[in-house]
C-alpha cells in the first residue's frame, strides 16, 4: 500500500492514462477524486474503484471547475495530498498553418493553462498540510518534436518548462513537481497524433521506439505511482521519459 493514507486528484480520469493512474493509485491505498468533463466514463470508473474514489465532473480549462475538483477533495476524503494534472488534446496530425486559431486555443488552454488553474487551487491545500505532489502528464512531444504536431508539441514543451518552474519555486513549502513524458500510446488521442491509425501508420511509428511498442495505460500508471510516492521523497524537477527509448 505505497500511498496509503493518501489523498488523490486525477484530470482526465475517466479513460486512458488517467484512468489507469487513477487505478493503480486505489491498488496501492489511495482515495481518489476522479476529475473528467465525460461524465458517464467518470461516473463508471468512480463506481467501480467504489468507496475509494468519487467522480467530479471538471473542466480543466476553467478555474472554477478546477477549483471545485479540489473542495470535493476536502469535503469527500478530508484533504489533498497528490494532484495529478493530466486531461490533455491535441490537434490531428498535419501542417501547422491548416490548424484553427480556436484548436490553439483549446489546446493551450487544456494543456497548459490548466496548470495555472490547479495550482490556483491545489497549493495552499498542500501549504496547509505541510506539502504535497504535483505530477503533470507532459509528453515526448515536448522533447522529440515531430512535424505535424508542432502546436501540441509547444505545448508539452510548455509543460516540461512549467514543471521544473514550479519545481524549483515550490520545494521551499515541501511540494515536489514532477512531470512524465509518455510516448503515444493507445488512448483516445492515438488517432489524432497519427493523422489517420491504420496499420502501416502505427508500425512506422513503433518501429521508431527501441522496445518495440506503444506505451499502455499501466507503463504510465507505475511510473506516476512511483514519483508520487514516498520511495521519490527525494526528487522533485523530474521529467520522465516512460517511451521504450524513443527520446535516447
């Protein structure tokens, strides 16, 4: 039980990467707040972690939701002690000038701004309780760019800059802020950085990680559990790269 006793607030967790940290987080002791604009998935995920978790219906691009995300944190399980900002969007796969202005703005707001509206919320909670852990889902994108993606990929950029920022800033009130930078995995998401998933789109994209495959939910999940634990008491400004050597 690496996070028992601990209190959890997941974005995007009603599907994908959020979903299996949310997940493993309840293996591992864990009370859950699972945050999505999808009501229906979240509810289902809340109901199936059952009394360890509870849904709250988040947008993240909107302080006040992001804000209300963190008093059912307190009102539910009585604190915060883990926020896990990882509801992201990305524009499809393609030339940067066929992207709409309002597709920019969705992203960034999603992505990046979201950052400013936890924070907002979540970090005189952790004040209060002597500290806390920020982990934000950055990306190889915001490492290894690829053309097609350069909007979404400056915004994981953003992300990676951001975390050690806060990192750096924070640790004097004992809050560590960490980052993982996945490789594309199967998510809802997959279709949008292939610009079309069929079969000889995907094994031209594995055939550029050394392991050989997309990443999954749980490869995700371990390495959030780990930094968010005590066993990372130690660290903090860490950018992890959980992508079978693609960034090497």
């Amino acid at each position: 039980m690496r996070l028992g006793g601990k209190i959890a607030a997941v974005t995007g967790a009603a599907s994908g990467f959020g979903e299996g940290i949310a997940r493993r987080f309840a293996e591992e002791g864990a009370k859950v707040i699972i945050a999505d604009i999808n009501e229906a998935s979240g509810r289902a995920t809340a109901d199936d972690l059952g009394d360890a978790a509870r849904f709250v219906r988040v947008d993240v691009s909107r302080g006040a939701d992001m804000a209300g995300m963190v008093a059912a944190a307190l009102e539910h399980f009585g604190g915060l002690d883990i926020l896990v900002n990882n509801a992201g969007y990305t524009h499809r796969n393609g030339p940067m000038l066929d992207v709409p202005e309002a597709e920019i703005d969705r992203i960034y707001a999603i992505n990046v701004k979201s950052l400013y509206h936890a924070a907002q919320s979540a970090v005189p909670v952790f004040r209060d309780r002597g500290g806390g852990v920020i982990l934000n889902i950055a990306s190889t994108a915001g490492v290894r760019p690829r053309p097609g993606l350069v909007w979404y990929n400056g915004s994981k950029g953003a992300v990676i800059t951001i975390t050690k920022s806060m990192a750096v800033e924070l640790a004097p009130d004992s809050i560590r802020v960490c980052a993982l930078n996945p490789v594309a995995g199967e998510t809802g998401l997959l279709p949008l950085f292939l610009g079309e998933d069929t079969p000889q789109r995907r094994q031209a994209f594995v055939s550029t990680i050394p392991l050989g495959r997309l990443s999954t939910p749980r490869d995700v999940a371990d390495a959030a559990l780990f930094l968010c634990s005590d066993e990372a008491r130690f660290l903090t400004g860490v950018c992890l790269e959980v992508d079978g050597g693609r960034c090497v």
